[in-house]
C-alpha cells in the first residue's frame, strides 16, 4: 500500500467536507474510488451509493456493491460521523444516540461487511477518529464517548485481523465543517477551545496511513495534535487542568450564558 495507483478504495460519508476532499485525492492519485452516504449527490466525479450506514440490514449490500463496482478493495476509509452538544450529567437524548450510531456502529457494520474482501488483498483499514477521544471537552460527551470507542474498536479489531489487514486510527481536532453547527446552534461553540486546522491536513494524514510501508497504529494531524495526545495520554491531570482553566475562563466572560445544556456548569461556577 505505498501508492495509490491503481487501488480500489471505499469512503464513508463522501460528501461530507473530509470525504469530498478525500475522493478528490484519492481519484488524483490513480485510485478508484467508490463513496457510500446518505446521498448521492456531492462528492465531484466520484460515484456515491447512497446507504444509511446505521442500517445493520443495509449496509453488507451496499458494501458489497461498491466492491463489485471497484472489482475488489484494498482501502476502507471510515470517515462517516456527526457531532452536537451532549452533557454528560444530564440523560443521553436522541443527540447522543445519533453520535454514537453514526460514529461507531456504523464504522462497524461497514468494517465487518468489508473485512472478507480486505483480508483477501491484505489491505487496509482509516478511521478517522477525533482528538476528542482521548482529550474530551465538557458538553459534548456524546461525540467524545462515540470516537473514544471507536479507537477502542479499533484496537480489537486490529487484534484479531492485524496479521492480514493494517488498522489505523487518525486524530484531526477542529475543521470549519458544518458538524459543529448544531453546537453553535446551542450556544456552546467551540471557538477559543480548540484551535481550528485546515481539512487538507486531515486529508494528508489519512493517505499517510494508507500508503506508510507498514500501517500505523495512530496517526496525529499537527504537531501541537501529537503534543496534545502525548498530554492525554501521559500526563491526563495536566490535560483536565488546561481543558478545566479554558472553560472556567469561558464562562467567567458569559460565552456560555445563552446556552441552557451549560446551566449546571454555571452554577458551579457561580454565574
């Protein structure tokens, strides 16, 4: 897998604004390239089948027929996902069950219905996860607790198909993506919490994984991305305190006084 050339590759979630830049390189670099989402329209000149990847009944046929189409595979990019603002102390809603259908169960049900095919041509398997599984942020446990399982899925899965198919997981932090909409929408934007990166980093560090000599089990998008993963992995009291002093800051400014899933947080603080 050190080039693209010639590769037969599915996409998850093709139109959205990773999958879309994904397709394009993808097909730039010679691959054949085929997408799955819940349109059809969107991805440029590459072919989308549209599936609710949610749908455990659904998703083995449309695998199967992009496989059919690509004539095999060597590539499973699991990109799909959404997000949206889900406290942890208050009952998981339909927000959350939506994360973590869309998030994890439905990189699941794409992953199984392709393993046969990859195992045949020791290819490979992206996810794309987030920083946010393992440097969470307050108000939105639902996409933080959704990607942390989906590395955790990853690392079983790698265990059991690694000897025949690369695993590896990818880390963006913040894009302009409209999967931060419904999160501005209530009131709890992430500006000023994490720093933005563009989309064609994230890009970049998938094909990084897709095509090194060897897969790689993680794969940060930016060096402060690699500096912030070591913190959350070595150092998690230092990481909570730094994540702690920025929304603590936050709220002492009013940004989050128009936002009413943070009203437990501002009467701890005071406000």
């Amino acid at each position: 897998m050190t080039t693209l050339d010639g590769r037969r590759v599915i996409v998850t979630g093709a139109n959205g604004t990773f999958g879309r830049l994904l397709c394009a390189r993808l097909a730039l670099a010679g691959a054949g390239v085929v997408g799955l989402d819940l349109r059809t329209e969107g991805a440029g000149a590459t072919p989308v089948i549209a599936c609710d990847l949610t749908d455990a009944a659904a998703v083995p046929t449309a695998v199967g027929q992009a496989i059919e189409t690509l004539g095999g595979l060597d590539l499973l990019v699991n990109n799909a996902g959404v997000g949206g603002p889900a406290p942890a102390e208050l009952p998981p809603g339909d927000p959350a069950r939506r994360q973590l259908e869309v998030n994890l169960m439905a990189a699941w049900h794409t992953t199984a219905a392709a393993v046969p095919a990859l195992e045949r041509s020791h290819g490979r398997i992206v996810f794309v996860s987030s920083r946010m599984a393992l440097l969470p942020l307050p108000l939105a446990a639902g996409y933080g607790v959704s990607k942390r399982a989906l590395v955790a899925y990853a690392d079983a899965l790698r265990l059991e198909v690694g000897t025949h198919i690369g695993v590896s997981v990818v880390y963006p932090s913040m894009v302009a993506s409209p999967i931060h909409d419904a999160s501005a929408a209530a009131g709890l934007s992430l500006e000023g919490v994490a720093r933005y990166e563009p989309a064609e980093g994230v890009v970049d560090a998938i094909l990084r994984a897709a095509t090194a000599r060897r897969a790689p089990r993680e794969v940060a998008t930016t060096g402060r991305g690699r500096f912030e993963l070591f913190l959350a992995r070595h150092l998690p009291s230092v990481a909570d305190a730094l994540v702690r002093r920025t929304i603590a800051g936050r709220i002492a400014a009013g940004d989050l006084d128009q936002a009413p899933l943070a009203e437990g947080m501002r009467r701890r603080a005071g406000r």
